[in-house]
C-alpha cells in the first residue's frame, strides 16, 4: 500500500492505493486530523509520497510520520537504507523526470508536475490542464509532451471569499450556479458573477491559448470546483478529479 499526501494552500488530501489503484481519498481538515487518519490505518504501508507547495506544512507532516512509525526509519529520498526502512518520497521538478520548457523549472509547483504527469501518461497530448484550486492554474503541454508553461489566476474560491471580505453589505454565500446570469437579489448577484464567471474566465483562456499557439488541445479540468463547474462548459474536456493524487504516484513509480 502507498499513501499520496498532497499539501496544499488551502487543504491537504490524502489518496491510499493499492497497486497502484486509488481506493480511498480522504480530506484532511487540520494537522490533528492527519495525526488520526493514520493512526487509523488498518493497513501495511510500503512507501509514502508527498506533493507539497508548503515547505512548513511539509515539515509539520513528515514530523507526525516520525512520531508514528516511530520503529522505522524514515528517509526522505528515492531507496530505503535498509529492509526496515519506509521512504518518504518528496517530488520536485528534478525527479518529475518532465520536460520543463521553463525560464525556471524549480518554481513549477508540485502539484502541477503531477497533473502535468498524470496528463501525459494518462490522456492525450497536446494537453491544457485546468486545476481549480486556492488559485486556478492552466498547464500547457506541447505534442511532444514537454510542458511549455501557463497561466495562474486567482481561484474561485479564493475570489469569493476576497470579494465577500472587503464589500461590507455581502455576506458568505453557497457557491453554486444560480437559475440566471442575471440575479434577482445580491446572492444570486454574487453567484452569477463568481460562477458564470469562472466559465467565461475558463472559455476565454483556453481559446486564447489555442490561438496563440495555433494547436487544437485536450482540455482536463480537475480540483475541488471542478466537478461543479463541468456541466457548464461548452468546451469538450474531460473531468479528473483524482489527476493530482495518479500523477504522483507516475512520478514515484518514474523513479524506481
């Protein structure tokens, strides 16, 4: 069994397969939570990957798995130092084993090397993949499978809770698509602007990005909003939820 822990601004996940196989996903609300997730573990666990965009995050978790497999000794790195040994497996733009076709490789975050992973191994390429997250990242991948850059935009979530925050006659409302772009009262209003929006943001930058580059793509579209704004898109695109979590287990599986 293995377990994917991807750390994120805004909220941690962790995937456990077997065989390569993911067959649980569970969010986790806070570093206690995690601390219970695993104590809970029923199962033998040979290897632990993390994606993380938060170094202290990632120190914080690393310290619980310490703490709990404690008779082992846990290596942050590719081979155990011996047979008793669990590795914890840290992805980086080095051992992504990705073509980076980047100003600079080392700032492409963890978790869009594992989408990209997921999309060249998994999907068809030319690929633009579309993560909707704290902020909502689109990754470009040429048909030569190199990754040739983006864009990055504030997420949904992260505009709502923005807008909701500094207009002082708004109040926190269920992000969800209202019956009408045009709203009947200042909820509706907020919904409209937010989620509608987020389609035409979306539309808009796929097909500049096409014309730009002059190159039909596969669009995929995965994060927490993803399953919710799909239905409403009129680009063809498939939905992964789970792109994150299979990527980095590419990329680990890349490195044996």
């Amino acid at each position: 069994m293995k377990i994917a822990i991807d750390i994120g601004n805004t909220s941690v996940t962790c995937g456990l397969f077997k065989k390569n196989s993911l067959i649980e996903k569970t969010e986790i609300g806070s570093l206690n939570s995690f601390k219970l997730y695993i104590n809970n573990l029923n199962f033998g666990i040979e290897r632990i990957i993390i994606s993380s965009v938060v170094p202290q995050l990632t120190t914080d978790y690393i310290h619980v798995l310490e703490s709990h497999f404690s008779s082992l000794s846990i290596t942050v790195g590719l081979i155990p130092t011996d047979s008793r040994s669990l590795t914890v497996f840290l992805i980086n733009n080095k051992n992504s084993k990705l073509n980076l076709k980047v100003n600079d490789p080392s700032t492409v975050g963890a978790d869009r090397l594992c989408n990209i992973k997921a999309a060249i191994q998994l999907y068809n390429i030319p690929s633009i993949i579309i993560d909707f997250g704290t902020a909502t990242t689109y990754d470009v991948i040429n048909k030569d499978s190199e990754f040739i850059g983006g864009a990055i935009a504030a997420g949904v979530e992260t505009s709502a809770a923005y807008l909701i925050e500094k207009a002082a006659l708004l109040s926190k409302t269920d992000l969800e698509f209202p019956e009408h772009a045009i709203g009947l009262d200042t909820k509706q209003n907020i919904q409209s602007g937010i989620m509608y929006g987020a389609v035409d943001q979306l539309e808009g930058m796929i097909n500049r990005i096409k014309k730009e580059s002059n190159e039909e793509y596969n669009i995929i579209i995965t994060g927490g909003l993803a399953k919710a704004l799909s239905p409403y898109l009129s680009i063809k695109h498939t939905l992964d939820s789970d792109l994150t979590l299979k990527g980095m287990i590419l990329i680990d599986e890349s490195n044996y």
